[in-house]
C-alpha cells in the first residue's frame, strides 16, 4: 500500500467512525492526528504497504515496550487509534468498545433503570445484572447518537442496525445482545411503552455455550489452604470459619454473606437457609469443624455490632460482607498456602466445583450431590461429570486390535 492507498485507508476509516459509530468531528480528528504521525514513521522508514504488524513496529518505536498502565492518558488514547486503524484494515469495520461508564440518561435510559430494576427483583446474579446494564448502555448509547430520545421511535430495523455493529468474531456479544434486547423489548411491550413486541421480529440465532470443565482443587490443596491461615488476627478467624463453610458445605456465595444467627439451630447442628438464587430452602448439617470456627470467630473475632449477619467486615462501620470480599478472601488464602492456581479459577465457585468432585470420588450418587449444593435439578450437577475422571475412564472402551495387513495394503505406502 503506498501513501496514496495510506490515505484512503484513513479516508474511509474516517467514514466508518462518522456514518457507523456517530463519532463526533471532535473525536475523528483525534484519530486522524494519531494516523498522521503514522504516516510520517511509514515515508521515513520507506514501507510501502500497511498492516498490523507495521502498527506494531510503530508502537515499539514511540513506546520502547513500556507497560499500559504506565503510559499517559493521550498515550493510550492513540495506541486505541492504532488498534482501531488496524481493525479497519483487516476486517473493513471498527469495533465499539466497552464504554467508561453505564449510563442511563434520557427517556429510553430511564426505562432501561426500570428494566434493570425489575430484574433484581427477579433475583438475578451479579454477573448476569452487569452484563444486562453493560448491554443496555451500550444501546442507549447507540441510539442517542442516531437521535433516537423516545422508545415508540425504536423499531426492527434500529435494533438490527445496532446488532450489525457489534464484532462478528465474537458470536457471544451478538447473542448476549439479542438475549438482553429480547428482554428489555419484551418489557416494554408488556408494560405498555411500545405499540408492539418487536422482540418477536429478531432473529434467533444459533449461539450454544459450550459449558467449561470446572475449576477445582484436590483435598490436600484445600486442608492446606485452611490449615496456613493465621487465627491469632480477628481476620483470620473469620477467613477460617468462611473457608470452611465453602468447602465444606458448598454454599454460594449470595447465600455466606447473607448467614444470620437466625439461620442456626445449634441443638439440631443444623444451618437452615432460604437460597438467594432459586429460593429453595436448604439445610446442611453444621459439621463439628465448622461449628468450632464459627463460635470461635463470634467469641473472639467478631466485632460488637448490632448487624444480624454472621460474617461482617473488620473495619468500621461493621457491615456484612460484599461478594467481591469473598471472593478476594479464597484467591488471597489460595496464595498465601502457595497453591498453584494457574488456568483455574480461585474464588469461591472453584470451592463449591471442588466439593462437587470430591463427592463424586467418593461414589455418593448426583441426586445427593444436587440436594447439597441446592440445585432445582439434577441437570445442573450433571455439568460436574466431566471433573469425574475416575468414573469417566470407567467408561472407556477398549481399541480393537488392528491387523498387520492393515498396515501393509497398497505397499504399506501410507502407513510408512
């Protein structure tokens, strides 16, 4: 590509930014000073043709390999015009990006909070509730920039216009937006804010997850973890009794930070629970090892507090616990033991498949295991099957022999 094709590159990236994503003449002639200097390092270096290996080479000239986090604001910022002019070239699209912020501004943006708000009602995941604003602000986003301000302007052809933005490499975006515009679409519709259910008109499309083997980790790894923590600090007592509520008894981790004194039948020894996620109730047996770390943490750990929760944070004001402490008490208790937690994941959830498979080892049969961990079916368990490698090579069949004029038909040519 010579400088002339350079600047039709640039051109017609200039286009998509303007007439696809609605950048502003203010952001476009950012890029195009970022691509500018580009220029300039292709004519003093003579390369004739651009790709992302030359953008690559220009990034380490004007950086020296210096980390990320380490670059300034407009550093960054054209290192993004680098990766986008790039994409441009080898896909003729440029991709959005995950906004800075979730923002729910305007008419639309406020049913959207509605929509949102519905969900949690419908008790809904962390995750999953992310990822339905994360997709609707993107949306709104979309739509403000084509000057969409009211939901009866919103039709078929606005929301396949947005869905065709979205980058094709990566079939999951499609289908999480579809999956949260379908719903959303659907609310308006039944809440009588839309004419019609447009969320009828879109297409399915055939996006399967294929569900991962599960992160776990052996006996010996997690009696190492609990065993390496320190109970002479308050923090420690509590982190022991948590830690041993998740592996040994496999609650989520909704269910721990919402334990109450009112959960507990010390003369049963039994833990009695209304589950966050499905609302079945559950109850597990308080195990004499759990039972001594908890009553030790309540005695001797536990902040005064008139908080009904069990497991509170250390500094005040004296509140239970978030999510997000949780899981960062199993990674940080994972890497103090010195257990290698490369290629699986360290929170709280690896516990619980651990549990899984521990039972499994030991024969106790999927239904049991599905009582357990407070599964609505036994389908959900079925996902732990593919960590049961003792069961698994049961069901190995043995390979037939094969005969020695297999190896020597049409001269043995092929098989040489």
């Amino acid at each position: 590509m010579n400088s002339c094709n350079f600047n039709e590159l640039t051109n017609n990236a200039s286009k998509y930014l303007e007439e696809r994503l609605f950048r502003s003449k203010k952001n476009i002639k950012s890029y195009k000073r970022t691509w500018t200097k580009l220029k300039f390092f292709l004519e003093a270096n003579n390369i004739l043709s651009y790709n992302r290996i030359v953008g690559d080479q220009y990034i380490l000239e004007m950086y020296n390999n210096a980390r990320y986090c380490d670059l300034s604001n407009s550093a960054k910022q054209s290192l993004r015009h680098i990766d986008a002019l790039s994409e441009f070239q080898e896909t003729g699209k440029i991709f959005q990006r995950i906004p800075e912020k979730i923002l729910f501004d305007g008419e639309i943006g406020q049913l959207m909070a509605a929509f949102v708000a519905f969900k949690i009602s419908s008790r809904v995941k962390e995750t999953t509730l992310y990822n339905y604003k994360y997709q609707l602000s993107k949306f709104n986003t979309f739509l403000k920039n084509i000057e969409i301000s009211s939901a009866k302007q919103i039709d078929q052809l606005i929301v396949m216009e947005y869905i065709s933005s979205i980058d094709s490499r990566f079939p999951s975006s499609i289908h999480d937006a579809l999956k949260t515009l379908k719903g959303f679409l659907n609310y308006l519709f039944a809440n009588k804010e839309i004419e019609r259910n447009i969320s009828l008109s879109l297409p399915r499309e055939n996006y399967k997850k294929s569900p991962k083997v599960p992160s776990t980790y052996s006996e010996e790894e997690i009696d190492t973890m609990i065993n390496s923590i320190d109970l002479e600090p308050i923090i420690g007592k509590r982190n022991r009794a948590i830690l041993l509520v998740v592996s040994r008894l496999g609650l989520r981790t909704s269910d721990i930070v919402n334990l109450k004194f009112e959960n507990f039948n010390w003369d049963n020894s039994t833990i009695t629970i209304k589950q966050f996620k499905t609302g079945k109730i559950l109850e597990l047996p308080i195990l004499p090892a759990i039972g001594d770390s908890i009553i030790n943490y309540l005695k001797y750990g536990r902040p005064k507090s008139k908080e009904p929760f069990i497991f509170l944070s250390t500094q005040s004001p004296y509140k239970k616990l978030e999510p997000s402490s949780l899981r960062r008490i199993v990674h940080n208790s994972l890497q103090r033991a010195g257990i290698k937690i490369k290629d699986r994941k360290s929170g709280p959830h690896a516990l619980r498949h651990s549990l899984a498979q521990h039972l499994l080892a030991k024969g106790t049969v999927l239904p049991v295991i599905s009582e357990i961990l407070g599964h609505v079916n036994s389908e959900s368990t079925r996902l732990y099957l593919r960590v049961d490698l003792k069961t698994l090579r049961q069901c190995a069949l043995e390979v037939p022999p094969i005969t020695t004029t297999f190896y020597i038909q049409q001269g043995g040519y092929f098989y040489a």
